[in-house]
C-alpha cells in the first residue's frame, strides 16, 4: 500500500505528531510526506518526498500575527501549480493534517481524502468555540483542508469522529516529576519580551525554549533552550508547570502529565481561541498577552491547584487502525463506481 501524509509545517505540532503516527502507517506500507510550511522549528526524520513553502504563518514580538510579511509570502499562483503538479493519484491512501494545497489537489483530480488531525474537530457544532464567534475563523476551519473523510483529535470527545490527541511516547512511558522548574514555549512572543516578565517572577527557576539561541544560555533565572522535540518533552515531564500557547499538542501532553499549565493565545489566530475555550473546562488559566499584570497572574497561577487531567480514549495504534479503515471505505465507495481492483490483503492490520 502506498500512503501520502501531507502534513502542515506551519508549527512544530503537526511534525511532532506525524513523527509518532509515520511508524506505525508505516507498518501498511510505504509512507511519502509532503511537508507544507516553513514555520517549524522541530527537526524530524521524516521520510519527506515533497516539501512546499505552502501558506506560512509569521509572528510578531507581542503575541500576534504578521498579517503583511503573511500576505507578502502568499503565492497562489504556485499553490495551483503545486496542486497540479502534486501526484496525490498515486496513492492508495492520502491523509491530510489540514494542509491546503493537498486538499485542492484531491478535488483537481477526484482523489479521495481524510482530513486527520485536531482542525478536522472543528467540522462538529459540538466542539467548544468562544463566545464570540469569528466567521472568517470558522470559514477557514471548515473549509481550508475539505476531504471526503474526517478524523479529529481533541481535549474530549465532543463527538463521534472525534478521538483524544496523540501523545508521545516518550512522554506515555514517562514517569513525571517535579524538578521545581517552569517549561516555557512561546514562540509568538520575542525572548527579550518573555524575559522581561519572567525574571520578576522571583525564586522561581524557567526554563524557555527559544528559537533563537544554539545552546542552552542562562539568564539569572531563566535559562533559554534551544527547540528540541525531546528536550522540550524532558523538561516538561520534569517541571513544576507549563506556561504555552493555546495550541493543541503541548497543552494536550501537560495535561495528561497532570502539570499545572497556563496559557496565552496566539491574537487573531481563531483557533487558539477555541482551544482556550476548551481548556477553561480543565480549569486552565487563560492570559491574553503579556502585559503589566502578567507576573501578577503567573504568580497567582503558581499557587492554583492543577487542572483536571486528560484520559486517553485510544492507543496510536488503534487511532491509525482506525484512520486506515476509514481509507478502506473511501476506496470501496470509489471502486464501486469505477473499474478499480481492490485487494483486501493490502489492507489487513499488521501484527505488532
């Protein structure tokens, strides 16, 4: 069987997760990955057969968007020739971690696909949204990435199509300790911004990863750390509490190690907003920026009690079992109308 995973680089938790799941997609056959984006700074060992600059997302220094260098970057001209150009017919399978060029290109050529990943949640009513709704926000989870099939991932399962979220396994295995400590990932903020506030925050130890720094650099009492997939898991796993944004997989991961987390959004980016809206159900402390009361609030939230912990409904292993079988019925339903063999060997579960 031939699978292609597009997945989307536009941040480090979609690497993050495809680094767990390609192992055992592995185990029906041949995995190709198409990376869109260029906004991770996760390295992966992938097996990456297409890469594209895609759509990328840009930060400014105090927690929001750089809608004009986005704007700038934006090519649809190449995204239509990247569409076309893109052999998603010859696969047996194409899933797609909410990437857009994938998407069109399926439609282009009447390949079916199923939209895995936390954004494929969002088609449910049931999945928590803020007060206020942003009709653009909603328009663009719904539609951005559309596929024939979805699976999502969440906090809860708000839904029936919806599973609890993927956790490594390094942090599965982990046995969690408090090492008195503070892990820090706020990539949307500059580090001179998230220092200033942070070492008012006194006898408190953080450690920050940092896009920026080569090597662990000490700061009074800060200490910033280069971005690493199992760095950053070892720390968290070690820490007294987790101070991030609102995304998906870091959030998800303190939770299931029953850390006391904190939260800041990314501004104008919906989605966050409704992760946070998700996450005040746990009792997590939502920030909106860091501003003059920000030590104020983490020295509050450093005397809360922790959140609710998150549960696991399923293994990686049966989430794909599951994604595969989804593929399944997507190719009988297309078979049924075309002369396409289909050999039910190809799709048996492998034995682990």
């Amino acid at each position: 069987m031939k699978i292609f995973y597009a997945v989307q680089a536009t941040g480090n938790g979609h690497i993050a997760r495809a680094m767990e799941l390609v192992p055992f997609l592995q185990h029906y056959g041949q995995v190709d990955v198409f990376l869109s984006g260029t906004n991770s700074n996760l390295p992966s060992t992938l097996p990456v057969k297409y890469k594209s600059k895609g759509i990328c997302l840009f930060y400014g220094n105090h927690g929001g968007l750089d809608y004009m260098k986005m704007l700038r970057a934006f090519n649809p001209v190449r995204a239509w020739k990247e569409a076309k150009a893109l052999p998603v017919e010859n696969y047996d399978v194409v899933i797609n971690d909410f990437e857009s060029i994938t998407a069109l290109a399926c439609k282009l050529k009447g390949v079916p696909s199923i939209n895995f990943g936390h954004q494929a949640s969002f088609q449910s009513a049931n999945t928590p949204r803020p007060s206020k709704k942003d009709l653009m926000g909603e328009m663009i989870l719904k539609h951005y990435a559309k596929a024939e099939a979805y699976v999502g991932l969440h906090f809860d399962r708000y839904d029936d199509f919806i599973f609890s979220p993927v956790v490594k396994q390094q942090v599965l295995q982990a046995q969690p300790e408090n090492k008195g400590h503070v892990t820090v990932y706020l990539s949307h903020y500059s580090d001179e911004v998230v220092a200033n506030s942070l070492r008012q925050v006194k006898d408190v130890q953080f450690e920050v990863f940092s896009k920026k720094v080569k090597s662990k650099t000490v700061q009074g009492n800060i200490t910033f750390v280069p971005i690493g997939n199992e760095a950053f898991s070892e720390s968290m796993i070690n820490s007294y509490g987790v101070i991030t944004g609102a995304g998906f997989e870091t959030p998800a991961e303190a939770l299931y190690l029953q850390k006391k987390l904190l939260c800041l959004p990314i501004k104008g980016q919906y989605e966050q907003l409704c992760n946070a809206a998700a996450l005040e159900k746990f009792n997590v402390p939502v920030v909106e920026s860091i501003d003059n009361a920000f030590v104020g609030k983490v020295n509050s939230w450093l005397q809360a009690p922790a959140p609710a912990a998150l549960t696991l409904s399923h293994s990686t292993y049966e989430l794909v079992q599951h994604v595969i079988e989804k593929a399944r019925a997507l190719q009988l339903q297309k078979g049924a109308g075309s002369n396409t063999i289909f050999n039910p060997e190809d799709w048996a579960s492998p034995i682990y």
